[in-house]
C-alpha cells in the first residue's frame, strides 16, 4: 500500500487493538511515481500522530517512518530491526507510559472519535511538503494540539430558532442530522464530524445553528417534543 494511504485513523486504530508500536515504511521523498507525493502527506500524518500520542500519554517513539527505495532491502531490515529494539526497550504498550491498558484504550478511542475533526483543523498542514528535517518539529506544535483538544467545538441546532427548512440536512457529508417536516433537527453528536457544513448553510433568517467551543453541546431534544408549531398570522 503507498504509503499517501495511511490515515491517522489507521494508526490509533493499531494502538487501540494493542500494538506496541506502528512502522510506516514510504518511498524517498521526492521519488513517488506519482504526482500526488503521498509520502509527503504519510510524514505529516506521522508528525501530527505523534504529537496527539504525547497529547494522550503514549510515548511518540512508538511510532517511525522511514524512507527508502525497493532496492534498499538491507536497509529496510536494519530500520525495521532497530525501530523493533526501541519498542521492545519501551515494553508493551502502557508500561513506560505508567497507564493503565484500559485507560489507554479509552483514551485512543476518545481520540479516534475526534480523528475527522482533527484532519479538518489541520488539512492545510497535512497538505505541506517539509524538504528540510529541521521543519519536522514545528510543522504541529505541542501547544496547538494541547489546545486543540482543549477548543473542541461542537454544533448544536437551537430548537427555539429552526424552522425545519432541511438544508442542513440535506448537506451534512455523514448524515448526522435527524430531521422530518414540521420537525425541530437534531445533529447526531456521535456521527457528527463537526465540518460546520450545517452552520455556514442554515439560512442566516433562521440562524438555528450555534457552533459551541470547549464544551459538549447539549442533549438532543427528545421525539415527542420536536413538531414545530407555526405562529399564527394574526388578522389585519
Ligand atoms: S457539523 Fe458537519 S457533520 Fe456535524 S452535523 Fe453539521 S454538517 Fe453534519
Ligand atoms: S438549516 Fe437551520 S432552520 Fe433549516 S433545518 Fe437546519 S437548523 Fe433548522
């Protein structure tokens, strides 16, 4: 598989079925057979993994990538073996951390939740190609990615304001949005890939969609009380 392929969501995906430690191997940069580069992308994927690892407590050498050509084959066993080392130095993983598998696991999972959203913030960092190993390190800062997860946002449809015009519904890319006619919608927060998509399309007259930061937005309006009661127009 080329190595542009590997998602973020591949490797916390290897960490949450317990995998000590994640190898991504790519052709030399500069070297795809394509225009696309990917292995430009699989690096910054690597960065950006990295640095949400160290977010969540898990040691960030537990995950390498390497470049070389088809013909390098010395040179792959010799990355691979000493990368192999490094994990087995670092124990199974948890151990060096000091957590808990489980509390690891659902750490990995609360973080896999947010792997989409994390990609949208990033998309245009995720798009660079870094030809000086100096940039590696600033590419995705600590910092950033601390607040990263600290400025969530969530969108959250006013049930007072919508009019149940259906448009966010019919441009939500996941079909997280639950809707009927004459009904008050309701995002799905659990399919929710917080894109904004819904926000920038409620019509501003109804403005019925409220972006939320840093908390979880609150709980969808129950079936039975979401039929929308048109005002009456009253007589002239
Ligand atoms: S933020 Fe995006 S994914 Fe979430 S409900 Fe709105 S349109 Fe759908
Ligand atoms: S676009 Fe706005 S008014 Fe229309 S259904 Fe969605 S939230 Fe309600």
């Amino acid at each position: 598989m080329c190595s542009g392929r590997v998602d973020l969501s591949f490797i916390f995906r290897a960490f949450q079925n317990g995998m000590d430690g994640v190898f991504i191997g790519g052709c030399h940069l500069n070297e795809c057979n394509y225009i696309t580069h990917g292995n430009y992308h699989a690096l910054n994927v690597v960065l950006l993994a990295k640095r949400v690892m160290q977010h969540i407590g898990i040691n960030p050498d537990r995950l390498n990538i390497e470049f070389m050509s088809g013909a390098e084959a010395n040179l792959f066993v010799e990355v691979v073996n000493r990368f192999v080392d490094k994990v087995k130095k670092l124990g199974p993983l948890g151990s060096t951390e000091g957590i808990d598998q489980n509390e690891l696991r659902k750490r990995v999972s609360e973080v896999s939740k947010l792997i989409p959203y994390i990609k949208i913030v990033n998309q245009e960092k995720l798009a660079s190609r870094l030809t000086d190993p100096t940039d590696y390190e600033k590419l995705f800062t600590q910092d950033e990615i601390d607040a990263l997860f600290k400025e969530v946002v969530s969108y959250y449809i006013d049930p007072a304001k919508c009019q149940a015009c259906s448009t966010c519904l019919k441009r939500c890319p996941v079909v997280a949005i639950e809707g009927g006619k004459l009904q008050v919608h309701v995002i799905d927060q659990d399919k929710c890939i917080k894109c904004g998509t819904c926000f920038e399309v409620c019509p501003p007259k109804f403005g019925a969609v409220t972006k939320i930061v840093g908390e979880p937005a609150p709980p969808p309006l129950p079936l039975e009380k979401r039929a929308i009661v048109r005002k009456a127009k009253t007589a002239s």
